[in-house]
C-alpha cells in the first residue's frame, strides 16, 4: 500500500463563526465574573470546541487543566479559591452553576448569580477569588465540565476552601 503524500490532503477552510455564539447571562453579574460563549463547530462526525486559547492573549497563561464528572441529581457546592481564578467550561449536560460575592469591599458584596449551563448554554465562565460557587447536576445523564485554572493544584496545599452544603447563609438550594 503507497503512503499518501501531503499534497492528496485537502486544506481545511477557514471559521467563519468566530464571534456568532451567543449565551444567556445575568443581567447583573458579579463583580469580576464574565461568561464566554463556546462555539461548537458540527460535522457529520461530531463537534469540536475550543475551550480556551492563546490566540489573542498570547500571555495568557493555561498551567493546569482538568475535568469533572457529575452524577445525575449530584450537588458539588460550596467552594471558593484564595488565588487561582477558574475558568469553567460547559458544553455537555444540563448544569446549574450558582456564584455567591463574599468578597468584602466587593462593589457585588452579597450578590447571587444562578446560570443553566451545558449542551444548551455552552460557554466559559471566569471566578475570580473569593466569589463562592457551587453546581448541581439538573440532568439525567453524567455530565461534565473542564477547569482550566490559573494555578497548578498543588496537592500538599490546596487552594479550595469549602463549606458543606447545604448552608443557610448561601441564599440558595439546590433542591
């Protein structure tokens, strides 16, 4: 069997969606949170989706990267980190992502975000410090998301600190 050469490959053709992805958001957001959109590029053989990219930020810093799975009906709540700020990406399932500021001094002190993300919403949401978060798996099946935060995971000093859940001083129930 002949190897084929490099000139029998067809080029791929540039994206022409780059910025034509749309996500629901919180009119009022918390102070130093953004939510991306995620596009998902479909053929007849799937989807690709860049998560995150150096392509216009070519400071931008990826150390760590991980994925976490949630059980059906599963709750993950609470957490916040000192120093690292998330970058959650959501593109499968049907997750409920609720934020909580307990920064002091925070212009967004107190506030509450609650976003349906997943295969309905896919899109990229930065936490900075000290803002809580927690997520609850709203779907049937597992689902999943990736963390590209801005640390390394140092194991033998963590950067998570929890509150179990529930707790009456978060607004908020999964139930």
């Amino acid at each position: 069997m002949k190897t084929p050469s490099p000139e029998e490959f067809t080029q791929d053709k540039p994206w022409q969606d780059r910025c034509s992805g749309t996500v629901d958001v919180p009119a009022d957001l918390i102070d130093g949170v953004t939510v991306e959109p995620l596009i998902l590029r479909k053929d007849g053989r799937g989807a690709l989706v860049e998560l995150l990219t150096t392509r216009e930020d070519l400071n931008l810093k990826i150390p760590h990267v991980y994925q976490v799975f949630a059980e059906p009906g599963s709750v993950r709540a609470w957490v916040y980190h000192q120093w690292q700020v998330d970058r959650l990406s959501y593109t499968n399932g049907h997750m409920r992502l609720v934020l909580f500021d307990i920064r002091e001094g925070s212009p967004t002190q107190g506030k509450l975000n609650v976003l349906d993300v997943g295969a309905v919403n896919p899109c990229r949401v930065r936490i900075p410090p000290f803002v809580v978060h927690g997520l609850a798996n709203l779907g049937q099946e597992l689902a999943h998301f990736v963390n590209l935060p801005t640390n390394v995971y140092d194991p033998a000093n963590p950067d998570k600190c929890r509150l179990p859940y529930p707790d009456s001083r978060i607004p908020y129930s999964f139930d």
